[in-house]
C-alpha cells in the first residue's frame, strides 16, 4: 500500500519543517495538504508513529509524538493538523489481527483520514454493512491512503459508533472546506454512494485493541484531543517568538520608541510566557505519568483520562490567548493580511472551536475529580 522510506527520522522531520515553511501559503491556497507533502511526513515517520511494532511500526510514545506535532505547528498550523492523523491508527488496532497485517503488508506508513460524524445507519448485508451517506471534517482526506466513515453502533458495541474502512477511490470528497483559519487541512465531507464493507474492515471507535502494545492501552479518545490541541502549543509558541522577535528589534510605525521599551509590552510578553509554559507543562506531565501507567501493566484511571481531557482544553486556549496577547501588541502592523500573526490568529481560533476542546470538558473534568458521572457522553 505505501512506500516504506528509510530515513533518519529528525534529519528528516527538520527537512521537512523548512519545506512547510517554503509552501505553507500554498497550502492554504488550494485548501489541502498534498501527496508530496504526506510523502515528506512518512519519510519523517508520523505514520508509522502509531502502527503497531509487531507490523513494523514505531508505536511511539504519545509524549514524542505530540512535540513533532508541536514542531510542525510553529511552522504551520494546518500542516501540523494533518499530521496529527498520525495519531489515527491507535483506532485501526481494534481491526481484527488478520485486517491490520492486510493493512500494512506493503509497510507500516499508512495515511488514515476519517469523516466520522454525523454517523449514518447502514444496512446490514451477509457478512458486512451497505454504507452509503454523507460525512464531515475529514481532515487530510485527500491525501489519505485509507478512509473511514462513522456508522451507528450496534448492541455488541455499547453504544459506541463503528468506522468502516473504505479505499479511496470508493469514496467522493465534496471539496467544501471554506474557513477564516486551519484551511489548508482540507477538512472536506465525504460522500460514499453505497459500498459494501465487510465485518472484518469495521471496528468500534474506541473499542479493544487486538494488538497488546502500551500504546493501545493509553485512552484513545483523550489522545485524540491531545493530538489536536497541541498544535496551538505550536502556534502559540510561534506567535509570542514572533512578538518578542519584532519588539526587540524596531520602532513603532509612528515612529515611537520600540515596543520593548515600553512596560506594558514586557509584562504581557513575561505573562504570555510564563502561562504557556505551565500549561506546556501541565500537557505533558499528565501525558508521561498515565503512559507510565498503562506502559507497566495498570489502566488508566478515570481521574488520569480526566486530566488528559483537561489539559488538552486547557493548552489549547492557552495556546489561543497567547496569540492573542502577541496579536494585540503588535499594533497596527499586525492587521496586514501579509503579518504572520494574521494567519497565527486565524488558525488558533479555529482549534479551540472543535468538539473536543470545548468548554464543555472542564465540566467533564471537575465532575470526575469530584467522583461524579460525567454528564458528556463518552468523555472516558
């Protein structure tokens, strides 16, 4: 199915950080991240990051994966969000053993890009489901090497959707993404007029894993925001550098004093910092100590998978007022459609519009830490 590319991984991922600076505009232009690019991220091992070791893959830890992720977004965010699908193949190892070993005999590098919701009833057939219907959000379709859509979960699944699995040439991409910010990651819906997918090419979002890895056992749904939320780490990072880059070095356009001779510049600058920074930490200290967890034997306890959900809402408005704080201060020269800070603002407030980076998760979390049912369905 893919190449498999032999390469030093960080040579490789600093390569390819300097190609995305070099096209980024261009990947905002057409509203996709291109093949030559997921090429360059296979080449840098973000899809195999999560394809399980017995198949090849690497199965990272999540802590390492997040800061290439986190990388990527200081660079650009809507690369970094494509990227993040790397991620994606925790789900695949709920496929039976027999489906993954298919799935990546040509080599653990496999694209995986879902349109999983709203889910679609789907009509039960001998030995599969008839799949038809439409699906949004499908971040990196277009440079997928296998597609999933979201169907309605069945009593053997507890409620939980299914993901059926679909080559690309099953499936049409209605190119609808139109979007202030994240454009480039070519979140387009996905029509599929009426395949049939076998049992053993469906699974439950979220179900067991048929693979025993330490990285099957880390909560996938709380992963899944991890992976999102840390590309405003990125762009927050590269917000404040930018603010801290321009004050230091210019005089305002009326030609006032530099901004870093003022006093209210520096102290927004020192508190931007330093609230980035604990919640930078806070993200992965909760994310090493619940890997630590599940790596020795033990689950996750609810409380931990609480506190992945919250750091993960947490970081990403952080990551959010940070830019924000660095777009403020930069004054007038900011409001140019040709200043970064325009595109770090515009992409940051789009991450913390996703589902699972809402305000409603700190309800979810202080129910848990406070031993009570969490009113969001499937927040563990």
């Amino acid at each position: 199915m893919t190449e498999v590319l032999a390469k030093s991984p960080q040579n490789t991922l600093n390569h390819v950080l300097t190609v995305i600076a070099e096209r980024r505009q261009e990947f905002g232009e057409q509203k996709f991240v291109p093949r030559d690019i997921i090429a360059e991220f296979k080449g840098a091992g973000i899809y195999r990051a999560a394809t399980p070791r017995v198949f090849g893959g690497d199965a990272l830890p999540p802590s390492q994966f997040l800061h290439t992720i986190e990388q990527i977004a200081a660079v650009d965010a809507s690369a970094a969000w494509v990227a993040s699908f790397g991620s994606s193949n925790v789900y695949l190892a709920a496929l039976p053993v027999e489906s993954q070993a298919a799935l990546y005999a040509a080599g653990p590098d496999v694209a995986f890009a879902g349109g999983l919701f709203p889910v679609q009833k789907a009509e039960r057939v001998a030995g599969g489901w008839n799949v038809k219907g439409e699906w949004k959000f499908s971040s990196g379709c277009k440079g997928a090497d296998i597609l999933g859509v979201g169907l309605v979960g069945t009593d053997q699944s507890a409620g939980k959707p299914l993901t059926a699995l679909l080559r690309p040439d099953d499936v049409e991409i209605l190119e609808n993404w139109d979007v202030i910010g994240l454009s480039g990651t070519g979140s387009h819906d996905l029509r599929v007029h009426g395949k049939t997918v076998k049992d053993e090419w469906t699974f439950v979002r979220g179900g067991e894993p048929t693979v025993d890895e330490p990285l099957y056992r880390y909560p996938a749904v709380a992963y899944a925001a991890q992976v999102l939320a840390v590309v405003n780490l990125g762009a927050g990072r590269a917000a404040l550098d930018y603010a801290i880059e321009t004050g230091s070095g210019r005089s305002g356009i009326t030609g006032a004093p530099k901004l870093a001779d003022r006093a209210y510049y520096r102290m927004d600058i020192a508190k931007a910092e330093a609230e980035l920074r604990s919640a930078r930490a806070f993200f992965y200290d909760i994310t090493d100590e619940v890997y630590e967890t599940v790596e020795s034997g033990a689950p996750a306890s609810d409380k931990q998978k609480a506190l992945l959900r919250l750091a993960s809402t947490h970081v990403a408005k952080v990551g959010a007022k940070a830019v924000h704080t660095a777009y403020t201060l930069s004054g007038t020269a900011a409001i140019y459609t040709t200043n970064p800070m325009q595109r770090y603002l515009r992409d940051a407030s789009v991450v913390t519009q996703h589902a699972f980076l809402g305000d409603a998760i700190y309800d979810g979390a202080g129910a848990v830490l406070m031993d009570q049912p969490p009113a969001i369905p499937a927040f563990l």
